[in-house]
C-alpha cells in the first residue's frame, strides 16, 4: 500500500509542481482503487477538486485515526456503495465518511440496496 501512496502522492505533487492548482485536482476510483483514493485523500487532507470512490473505504484491519490529518476546506467527495457488499462493509464506508466529514470534506453517502460489486448509473 505504501507504494501506491507515495505513487499517487508524486502524480499530485508533478501536476502542482507542472500549475495545476489544488482544488482542480479530482480522484475517482472504484474498489480497490476506491479505498486507495479514499486512504490517500485521509492522509493528506487540503482543497483539491474533488473526489468520488464506488465502494470503498479507509485501508487497514483497525482504523488508526493518527494517520489522517489536514483541512478538506468542503471538497466535495461522493462515496457511493451496495449494502452489502462483501469486499467492504457498510460500517467500514460509514467510518470513512466520519473522518472524511471531522477534516472539515463535504462528503455525500449513497447506499444502493442489493445493487453488488458494481458501478449503477
């Protein structure tokens, strides 16, 4: 996982470094892709564009609040899941979406019933 966060964190930091402003920065990803970006945006909270994840969460078999940290300044970042889902569960999305909305994110939850392991319109 490590890797990956510091990948994602060089992409971030090459578009500053290239003028691209924080807050036209946007993340989307879907699953394993969803956690990763939901992990990598706890980690390093600020303004960016914003965000959505498909299914996912905050990385780890306990949760370690230390790890995140920052100011979201109401990013807008949309969490859409199924209920269930059986590569992550409700409780886990719904904890992310309480970190992600105490570092100060204007985070919308969306919980599609029985809708499986998929992005739906």
């Amino acid at each position: 996982m490590s890797s990956a966060i510091d990948l994602i964190d060089h992409t971030v930091k090459l578009a500053l470094d290239n003028g691209i402003l924080a807050e036209n920065i946007y993340f989307f990803g879907f699953s394993q892709g969803a956690c990763l970006t939901l992990e990598y945006l706890a980690r390093h909270g600020q303004r960016y564009g914003g965000a959505i994840a498909i299914i996912g969460g905050v990385i780890g078999e306990e949760i370690n609040r230390d790890n995140y940290t920052g100011d979201f300044a109401q990013t807008p970042i949309f969490i859409g899941t199924s209920n269930p889902d059986f590569h992550v569960p409700l409780e886990r999305v719904e904890a992310t979406v309480s970190i992600l909305a105490q570092m100060n994110a204007n985070v919308k939850l969306m919980v599609y019933q029985n809708a499986g392991h998929s992005i739906n319109r």
